[in-house]
C-alpha cells in the first residue's frame, strides 16, 4: 500500500507514515478544530495498514509536543491499534520523545505503557523546543 | 469609547496583570490566531516552560468548548461569541474565558465542574485515565462533542480548584453567561 503522508499545520501534526519501511512517525502539535474529522482518516490508513502486515518489527516515533483533549482521545484508539497488532502479529517499538521538563506528556506516555503492554515502549527525553 | 474610559479599561487590565484580552466573534481561525499570539507573549514571559505549556492547554481547551458548545448570538448575525483574558498576578498565571451557553445545560455544567473543585490532583489523574477509557462516552454523553475530557484537562493543569460562574441574559431565558477560570 502507499504510504501516507500529511503536512504539519500550526494546529495539526505532520504525519508521515512510510509503510513501505514500517516506519511511522508523527510531529508537532494537535489541536484541530474536529479531531475526529482529522484522526480518523489517519486511523484508517493505520488500521488498513496493520490489517495486511505480518511478521514485521514497525517503528512508532511519537514526537508531539502538544495535544488537546480531543486529540488525546484519538491517540489512545491509536495505541490501542498499535497493541492489538503487537499481541498478535506484529512487533511494535513505539519512540515517546518528550521534553526533558514536559511531565503532562511523560505521564500520558506511561500511561500507555502501563495499558498497552505488547508495545515495546520507549520513552527519550531531549530538547523539543525546537521539534 | 470616550479616551477617559479607555485609560481606565487599560490602567484596569494593567492593574489586573492582563497580557491578552479578546472579545467577539469565535472561529477556529480567530483561535490560531490567538493561540500564535499567545505563544509569542509567553516566551516572553520567562515563564517556566512547563507552566506556559499549561497555560496554553487551559487556554485551548476553554476557547475551543466555548467554540464547540456556545449557541449563536441572539443579538449578532447569528456568529458565536466569547471573550477570553489570560493574566499573571502574584507570579501565577490565570485565565478567564466567558461564553454563552443554553440554559437547559446548566445544570449540566455544573455537575461536570462542581466535583473537580474538591479533588485532589492524584483524584483529577484518576478521573481522567478513568475517562481516557471509557469507550461508553458518546451512549452515556449526547451533548458532549468531545471526549469528556475537557474540564478534566483544565482541572489537570490547573495549581487551584478551578472557579466557574453561570449567570442570566437580560431578555434571553433560555440562554446563560458561562464563565470559567484557572489558575496555572
């Protein structure tokens, strides 16, 4: 399949999903007017995606650096796509970049480490500030 | 506006520690444009990274609710309307934002907010993880339009229990003036 790619807005993240390498990231900031508008479409192509892979170690690299509340909703159905995949068919590093001082992002992050246990999570703090 | 009232607006922002004042007409554009200025006043604020992360969740989350929920100005051509102050005073950061709301949510409104008054903040977390997974929101919830997360997330980032306020529209029974403010 094709891999997806969408521009990074001022209130809407770069994705750029390159399934032709299994390699998944996403940058920037999320505050859409209509996260669902904007999420599900995304969720789809993933969805779409880990439907017809097997067998393979995907890469997540989780690099945002805010998301409002709609936002965080869609991310967690996100994740849990992510592990559903990781408990069956696929292995599945998920990258949580986070600011070194960003504690809101750090815990949601071990939130979902804590609820979604097939990912192999990492969390690296470093300097977004200029992410 | 006489230039005497407006010294007095202005001596009365400066006294109130206001750095951002808007009031009129809501729509996503006239939020990025907002949020961008905000942005830009923060840093230079010297403000902690962290705090200033949360003063812009707060400011977020407050103008997009009165966006998504506030009914159309009964006295405008039919725009949404709300106004929004984000200050500092006493080294902390506050933010207010007032919006019109239909009175047959009020109730509702302060079912929501009432008990994030009292919670701790361990209490808030709870609550909010509890709700992050809660797949049952939209049967539970038909009005809300979001993830229910909202006043959560305020209560969240917020150092003090945050303070709301409903009150009549002269003329208007089935509308209210909703206020809310955090203190960051």
């Amino acid at each position: 399949m094709h891999d997806f790619y969408l521009a990074r807005t001022s209130h809407s993240p770069e994705i750029n999903f390159q399934f032709s390498r299994h390699h998944l990231s996403m940058t920037g900031e999320a505050y859409p007017e209509n996260a669902n508008d904007f999420f599900l479409p995304v969720l789809g192509q993933l969805k779409h995606y880990l439907d017809h892979t097997d067998g393979q170690h995907i890469v997540f690299d989780f690099r945002l650096t805010y998301f409002n509340s709609a936002a965080t909703k869609m991310l967690y159905t996100l994740f849990g796509l992510l592990n559903e995949s990781a408990s069956t068919r696929n292995r599945i590093t998920l990258n949580w970049f986070h600011d070194v001082e960003d504690d809101t992002i750090l815990e949601f992050g071990e939130g979902i480490q804590d609820d979604f246990l097939a990912l192999d999570f990492h969390a690296i703090a470093e300097d977004l500030a200029a992410a | 506006m006489q230039l005497d009232l407006f010294s007095a607006f202005r001596n009365s922002a400066d006294f109130n520690g206001v750095l951002f004042y808007y009031n009129g007409q809501l729509s996503q554009n006239v939020i990025n444009t907002m949020s961008d200025t905000l942005k830009h006043r923060l840093e230079n604020e010297e403000a902690a990274q962290a705090k200033a992360r949360k003063l812009f969740s707060s400011f977020i989350e407050m103008v997009q609710n009165a966006l998504h929920y506030s009914p159309p100005d009964p006295d405008g051509n039919g725009e949404k309307v709300g106004a929004v102050a984000v200050g500092k005073q006493d080294n902390k950061f506050y933010i207010v934002c007032g919006n019109l709301v239909e009175s047959q949510y009020a109730a509702r409104i302060r079912e929501k907010i009432e008990p994030l008054r009292s919670m701790t903040l361990d209490e808030i977390k709870k609550a909010y993880r509890a709700q992050l997974k809660n797949d049952q929101h939209e049967n539970e919830d038909s009005v809300s339009k979001g993830a229910g997360l909202g006043f959560l997330t305020v209560a969240r980032d917020a150092s003090e229990p945050i303070e709301y306020s409903l009150m009549n529209v002269p003329a208007h029974d089935e509308l209210a003036y909703f206020y809310l403010k955090a203190i960051v």
